[in-house]
C-alpha cells in the first residue's frame, strides 16, 4: 500500500481483544495506516464443570460434538488430555460440528475434521440450518464457555434430542490495563473501538461510567461483531456504524478499511 492507499492513515483504533487475534487485529491496522491500541478487556481460563468427570467417561456416547468457539475446541482438549487416548479410538463414530471458520481451523489442529459448519455463525442459525440441511443426531455433546447461549441446546431438546452443554472455560474481565484505557479515553485519543463482544463492551462500559467518561465517547467511532454485540451496545444508548456482515475480526478489519476509505474519498 502507498501513502494515498492507506485507509485507516493516521486513524487512532481501540482493539479490545488479547491474544493472537488482538496481535493480528493491531497488526492489520497498522498495515493500514493506522495506530492500534490493544486493550484486552476480554480473558479467558479453563472452567471445573461439576460434570466434567461424567462428560470425559460418556464421550464415546455421542453422535455429534458440537463447537461453538475457537476457545471451547482449545479448552475441551486440554480438558480430556488425559482421556485423548481413549477420545482417538472412537472419536471416528463422532461427527462434529463447528461455528465459524476459526473454529474449524482450531478443530483441524487437533486433527478433527468438521462435518457441518453453519453459512451464518450464530447460534440461531446453526439450529436452524442444521435440520434444514437433513442432519440427524441423538445425543450431542456442546463444550463451552460459561457465558455461551443456550439456543443450541434448546433447540435440540425441543426437537427432544439429548443435548448436554459442558463448561470447559470461563471469561473473565482483566484489569492490568485499566489505568492506560482511562488515559486513552480522558486524552480523546481515539477515532475508534471496536468490540468482539458482549463483553468486551460491557466491561469497556463499566469502566467509562466508573471515571466519568461519557463525554469522550462522542468523538468515538463504535465497531461491533454481530447483533449481539451490537444490541448491548445500542442497549446502552450508542450508536454502532461499523457492523459486519461476516461475523468475524477480519471482517471488521476490512469494513473498517471500507468504512474510512470512503470518507477519505469525500474528504
């Protein structure tokens, strides 16, 4: 890219997801010109489910596992590493579904073909394209995290399948970094945040109403990824402009690119 091919030159982006996809996330911005901040307002740590000894002995019960999120695939295996013997012997009678392109990939990892990946990654639609598409299943096994919806689940039992939802990690709202957030936010820093999710926001959110930093935020380009994220944000009385198709962060990435690119051109 050159200097006029910059979409996001000189534009100052809060990204408030940690971790490889934060790194690529600042990375990708700076390719564009821009000056990344990377805030984690988001972690995550395995999670002791009451069940978790029953699910490990019943994993050879189920027809299909179903994945939700890149982490839930990460966290279920280290979950069963002590049962990833017994998991390889019978994991071939196992279909297993994934949410997102992401999520497959981290499936792969761990040498797991997806069988079914939903064209729109939420929930409601999983269920929905599921049956619509003919599949079958008796007894489903979805790993998750404890802030993770139902709407898999409920759907199945109304269908009067077995579903069992087990909790392999938990989010949690780090604080290491709140000090350097209100600086950002009280200097009017920004010309953008964007939020992967519910929480990211609310925890963003808390702590603007805990300084007293409403009035900055009306400088602030809001970002979400899906209506969920986006409903709690407008829930809150903001309005979010840039909200992707795609439920993805390079999808929000590139309408961001759209997004300032074409107001540079009415520049």
């Amino acid at each position: 890219m050159t200097a006029d091919q910059l979409p996001l030159r000189g534009r100052h982006v809060l990204i408030t997801r940690g971790g490889e996809q934060g790194e690529k996330f600042c990375n990708d911005v700076a390719s564009a010109g821009g000056i990344p901040y990377m805030v984690p307002l988001i972690d995550f740590r395995p999670h002791e489910d009451l069940n978790a000894a029953h699910f490990k002995q019943s994993l050879g019960t189920y027809d299909w596992i179903i994945f939700t999120s890149k982490n839930g695939v990460k966290y279920f295996f280290q979950h069963i590493a002590s049962h990833r013997e017994q998991f390889e012997m019978f994991k071939e009678n196992i279909q297993f579904a994934a949410v997102g392109e992401k999520t497959r990939a981290e499936l792969s990892r761990y040498r797991v073909e997806s069988h079914f990946i939903p064209n729109i990654y939420t929930a409601e639609d999983f269920s929905k394209e599921f049956f619509e598409k003919g599949y079958t299943v008796k007894r489903a096994l979805i790993p998750k995290g404890n802030l993770a919806s139902t709407t898999i689940a409920e759907s199945f039992r109304s269908q009067r399948i077995l579903a069992d939802e087990w909790v392999v990690y938990e989010t949690f709202y780090p604080t290491k970094d709140i000090g350097r957030l209100v600086t950002i936010v009280k200097e009017d820093r920004l010309d953008v945040a964007c939020f992967t999710s519910p929480s990211t926001f609310h925890h963003f959110n808390k702590v603007i109403k805990q300084y007293y930093l409403e009035e900055h935020l009306q400088s602030i380009l809001l970002a979400s990824i899906g209506k969920v994220t986006k409903g709690a944000i407008e829930n809150e009385g903001y309005l979010v402009k840039v909200c992707p198709e795609k439920y993805t962060i390079d999808s929000m990435f590139h309408e961001l690119c759209q997004y300032f690119g074409q107001e540079r051109k009415e520049e």
